[in-house]
C-alpha cells in the first residue's frame, strides 16, 4: 500500500471537509490509503501550551509522516492571500527533508477554503507550492477533463481543489467544489501508483 499523506490547517472545519474529499479520492484508487494529518495552531507560547496529541480530529503530523509518504496533499485556509502561519510554521523544520532529499519527486497537491471568491484563493494555492518546488516535488493540478472545472461558480481551480466559504464562512461545499477535491485526490494516488513502479 501506498500512503499518501493530506496534511492540512483549519481553523473553522471548511479545510478539514475539502482534506476528507480528497481522502475520498485518494481511497478510491486500489493500492492507496489516506493518512489524514494536521498541525497545532501556534503562539509565541505553542510548545508550552500545545496537548501532544489533539482533543478532536485528525492526529498532529511528525516529519516522519512527511519522509515515508508516496505523495502529499497539502491544504490550508486563505490568510492574506497565502497560507496559514501554523502550516508554514510546520514546513520550516523540514530543512532535514530537504538536505535528504527525502521529497525528490515524490507527487503533490494544495488545496484551500477561502472567504471571498477574489480574496486570494488562487493565491493562496500558488504560494503552498513554492515550498514544495524547492522540496523538489512534481506539483499536479487539476485538467479541464474534469467537467466540475468549467461548470463551478464556487471555488476549484486548475491550480487545484478550493471551496469558497462565505463572508459567514458557513457556505456548505457545493457538488462541483466537492467533485474537484475527490478528483484530485484520486489524480494524486493514481500519479503516485505511476511514479512508485520501476521503469
Ligand atoms: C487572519 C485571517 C486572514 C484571512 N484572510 C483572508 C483573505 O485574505 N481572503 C479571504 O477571502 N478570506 C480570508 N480569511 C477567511 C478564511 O480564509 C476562511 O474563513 C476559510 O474558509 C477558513 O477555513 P477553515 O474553516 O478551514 O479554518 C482569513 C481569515 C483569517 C482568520
């Protein structure tokens, strides 16, 4: 079996709901299984204040996670256009990662819940793969094959799975946002299934 690793932030629930699409996807494809993973919110006091494991939810990734993953799905909610601090957070001490290799062409994706349809989600999704670049990953989005690409008014994009939450942020995600998240994760666990086999 495969493990493709979903490590996301979410405040709110709406990013946790697209990383469990995209588990959903991923788990569609024979030979692959979803390791759904979080990070801890942070303060200046995070490493005193933090429970070890959290109350609810998915369990706090370990960089082992990051090192044994056949392929990464990384999600996070819009905050000024980029990423949320406790994921960034999170990918500055993977610097061992990096000295190793231990990502080189390993398969990726971002996901993201944004507010406001033009309040950076495209954004947002490029900034989560500059890191994973220089990781040397081999980013994957999502083709125009994917009819959910042309029909949505929400959120999806070629540069990857979105949802559009609402000033409220209790829009429910809607059946193209949601058919998008589970295509790409099923397009990641198939890229990774390509990659894994000996040429
Ligand atoms: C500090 C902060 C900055 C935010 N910046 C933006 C933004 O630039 N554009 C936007 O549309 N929404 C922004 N939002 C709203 C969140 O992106 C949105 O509510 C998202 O759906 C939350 O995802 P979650 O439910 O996974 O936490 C911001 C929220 C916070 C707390």
């Amino acid at each position: 079996m495969l493990d493709i690793l979903i490590l996301y932030y979410s405040r709110h629930g709406a990013t946790r709901q697209l990383a469990q699409l995209i588990a959903r996807g991923v788990e569609s494809v024979p030979g692959c299984s979803a390791r759904l993973r979080t990070v801890p919110a942070v303060s200046t006091v995070v490493e005193a204040s933090a429970p070890s494991v959290p109350d609810a939810g998915a369990p706090y990734v370990e960089l082992a996670d990051l090192a044994q993953c056949a392929g990464l799905a990384l999600g996070s909610p819009t905050r000024f256009g980029n990423m949320a601090a406790p994921l960034k957070y999170f990918l500055d001490t993977t610097s061992n990662d990096w000295l190793a290799g231990n990502l080189i062409g390993k398969p990726a994706c971002v996901f993201t819940s944004t507010s406001s349809q033009h309040g950076g989600n495209e954004s947002t999704l490029l900034s989560m793969m500059l890191p994973l670049l220089h990781h040397g990953m081999a980013i994957i989005g999502l083709p125009y094959s994917e009819p959910a690409l042309s029909h949505t008014s929400g959120g999806g994009s070629p540069y990857g799975a979105s949802h559009i939450a609402g000033a409220d942020g209790r829009r429910p995600i809607d059946e193209h946002e949601k058919a998008l998240a589970i295509a790409m994760g099923k397009r990641l666990a198939e890229t990774a299934l390509k990659l894994a086999r000996p040429l």
